[in-house]
C-alpha cells in the first residue's frame, strides 16, 4: 500500500476524492480531487509530479472534475462536470520551463 498526499488546501491534503486512475505504460497514478478542482499527477512511488490542467474558464482551470482514464498511448481524459467537457490531454516529452505543474497539456478539448 502506497500513501499518496495532494496538493489541495491545506497544502498536501485532498479534498475529495471522486476518481483514480493508471497510466499501465509508467505507473503513474491520477486522482481526481472534486472539491479543490484538480487532478493530480503521481509516480508509482507515490512522488508528486504535478498537476493535469483543464479547459474551463479562466483557461486551464477545472469545475468540478469527475473522473480519468489513461489510454494505452498515455493520453489522459478527464471528465469535467461544471464545464460540461471531456479533456483529453498529451502526454509532454520535455516538461516546460519552470518544469511545474502542467505535466500535460490540452491537445483536444471541449469535444
């Protein structure tokens, strides 16, 4: 059993946790706070690595996020219930600078 901590308020705290899900190809594990709006990024060890921004508004913001799902290339999909949307995020090969919290960014969204 691993024990993974957020980044919600206070800091390394969820606030609720409504979805969980495996990248199969890195172990990585996403979950889905609803009540702090985010979707936080972890290695199978349990490191936080960042954050999965959406696209609600203001841009890259989550309303309410409801569930992820990881397909077999790594793309992530998450339910966004306030903005009425289902983001679909690429995985990014070099980080950006500062190497922060936008692990992945939107490659199509509001489908």
């Amino acid at each position: 059993m691993q024990q993974f901590t957020g980044a919600g308020t206070p800091s390394g705290s969820f606030g609720s946790i409504v979805g969980v899900g495996v990248d199969n190809a890195t172990g990585n594990v996403f979950v889905v706070d609803n009540a702090d709006n985010v979707v936080d990024e972890f290695s199978s060890s349990g490191a936080y690595l960042g954050d999965v921004t959406g696209a609600g508004t203001p841009a890259s913001s989550f309303n309410g996020p409801q569930g992820v799902a990881v397909d077999a290339a790594g793309d992530v999909y998450v339910t966004d219930g306030g903005n009425h949307v289902v983001d679909e995020f690429a995985p990014v090969v070099f980080p950006p600078s500062p190497p922060a919290r936008l692990l992945r960014s939107p490659a199509r969204a509001r489908r």
